[in-house]
C-alpha cells in the first residue's frame, strides 16, 4: 500500500472537522507534506468521487458524501486502484524443479492463501468509515482534537 493512502486518509478524517471547505495548501501545511504531493492524493479523491473541490476565494475541499458513507477501502482503491495487493506470478512453473503449466489448473498454497487474505483485509476496510475513523481520533485524543483542526482552519478564513 502506498505512503498515499495514509495522507488521503488524514485529509478525509480532517474534512469531517471543518464547516467551510479546506484548501489544499492549509492541508498540507496541517501535515507538514509537500503541496505538490498531496495534491496528487487530493486529485485521485476527486477522480474518485470521494471529495470535489469548491472554487473561489473561500475554495477548498470537502467531502462529497457523508463520512459514514465512505470507507477506508474507498480511499485505498482511490488511491492505489482497485487491483488486488497479491499478483500470483506462477513462480513454480520456474527454474530446475518447474511445475509443468497443464499440472497448474489450480492456484497454488501461496495464492490461495494470499487471497483468502485479500478477501478478508477488504472486507475489514470496507467495514471501517471516515466517521469510524474520526470517532477514534476523538476517542484517542479528546473531543476537542478535530474541533482544534476545525478552528484551525476557520483562523486562518479571517
């Protein structure tokens, strides 16, 4: 999974906790990462449907559904695609002890287990949204950790 994902992730947890839309670079700057960088995750959330951005001077982001409706498989398909983490390259039918392709009519230990893991590791993200997500940032961090980003960015409105 690409280092992508988890800035996409703070951006959407970040957005339940503002009124007005945030703009890219207060978003950056919130995370300290490079504006140019996160844009591209910002882009690809929007080719996703999962934010838009608003234009003019008050411009930003905001999500385009509520954050119980969309889910960390969401942001991680947005992100790094919907292909599956695992690519079975047939490595047994390699080298001096090579399986024959026709004894190969059925995925191997490795793919099947590596899909059976992929199943599960979907389903887990699909079972977690933004609102889950954020919920937990106020339960390990107070109920005024998303309300100071909030005022944050509505300082930096005026």
């Amino acid at each position: 999974m690409s280092g992508g994902v988890e800035w996409a992730l703070h951006c959407c947890v970040v957005l339940t906790s503002v009124d007005e839309p945030a703009p890219a670079a207060r978003l950056a700057q919130l995370h300290d990462v490079s504006p140019s960088y996160l844009a591209k995750q910002l882009q690809a959330l929007s080719r996703a449907d999962l934010i838009r951005s608003v234009q003019g001077k008050a411009g930003g982001y905001v999500l385009t559904r509520p954050p119980s409706e969309i889910t960390v498989l969401d942001v991680v398909e947005a992100i790094d695609g919907p292909g599956p983490a695992f690519i079975c390259t047939e490595i047994r039918q390699r080298g001096p002890m090579a399986t024959p392709p026709e004894a190969c009519t059925t995925p191997c230990a490795i793919s099947r287990a590596m899909a059976n893991a992929e199943v599960q590791w979907r389903a887990a993200l699909r079972a977690v949204s933004i609102a889950d997500l954020a919920d937990d940032v106020r339960g390990d961090y107070g109920p005024g950790a998303l309300a100071g980003i909030g005022a944050w960015f509505k300082a930096a409105e005026g």
